[in-house]
C-alpha cells in the first residue's frame, strides 16, 4: 500500500461523519494489514488514538489491529480498553495483548478472566494468559496458570 493509500485509511479511521460509521472501522481493519516499515509507526500511533473513538466497532478494530502489528507502546492503551463498555473491545484487547506478549498485561488479563461479564472476552484472555506465560516461570505466570486451572 503506498503512502497516498495509508493517508486515506487514516483519514477514514478518524471521520465521525454520521453519514460513513462503517468506513471508521474498516479503515482500521486495513490499518492493520500495513507492511511499510516506513509508514507503521505513525499508522500504530493512529490505531492507538482511535480506541478513544466513540464508534465501538472501530475501537475493536483498532485494538484487533495494534495486535495484529504487535505494537508494544499500545500495552497501556489495551490495558485500559479492557474496561471498555462495548464487549467486542474488551475480547479484542484481550486477544491484542497476548499477541503482543508483554507481561505487564497479566494481571489485568486474570482480572478480566476472573472478572468479566462476556464469555468472548474471558476466553481471549485465558488465551492470551496461555500466551504470554506458557514457558514462563515466574511467579506471576504460575498464579496466571492457577487461575487458569481454577477458571476450568
């Protein structure tokens, strides 16, 4: 994708037009798929702006996508947005964060997995714990892998 084609997806990933709310989150779902090493830094840093967006379905997408480009300084963004209100964000952060692998993201992934409400969210995040801890012998990953047995 050249550079003029990126500007575009960024433009539609921040238009809050009423009359486009299905070009927000394709837009990210493109985003996701860049390869130009040139161009992915500032297209993560877009991702990362879009999970405040009031449109859910691009706030998911964007979370879906920062994971997909396994973007380590969106860790405290995914963080957050598995508090969100909408349960697809909460599942694809979950999922983005055990793609990233950074352990700072395993006690509130055992949160989510204790605490959740949607089934989707608590699923990827027992599968992002299996990730992030499945050689790991710290004490963190065996409290993760007990609360991964108890969750069973």
């Amino acid at each position: 994708m050249n550079s003029q084609g990126i500007d575009t997806l960024i433009t539609h990933l921040h238009d809050m037009s009423l009359d486009k709310p299905d070009e927000q989150f394709k837009a990210a779902i493109a985003l996701g798929d860049v390869t130009d090493e040139n161009a992915r830094i500032r297209v993560m840093d877009e991702l990362v702006k879009a999970l405040g967006t009031k449109q859910a379905l691009t706030r998911a997408h964007a979370a879906e996508a920062l994971g997909k480009l396994k973007y380590p300084k969106a860790v405290p963004v995914l963080i957050d947005a598995l508090k969100d209100d909408y349960q697809l964000v909460r599942s694809y952060a979950a999922r983005a964060l055990g793609k990233i692998g950074n352990p700072i993201a395993i006690e509130p992934l055992m949160h989510t997995l204790s605490n959740d409400s949607f089934f989707g969210a608590r699923a990827e995040a027992a599968e992002a714990l299996r990730n992030l801890c499945l050689d790991d012998k710290t004490s963190q990953c065996k409290k993760a892998r007990q609360t991964l047995q108890d969750y069973r």
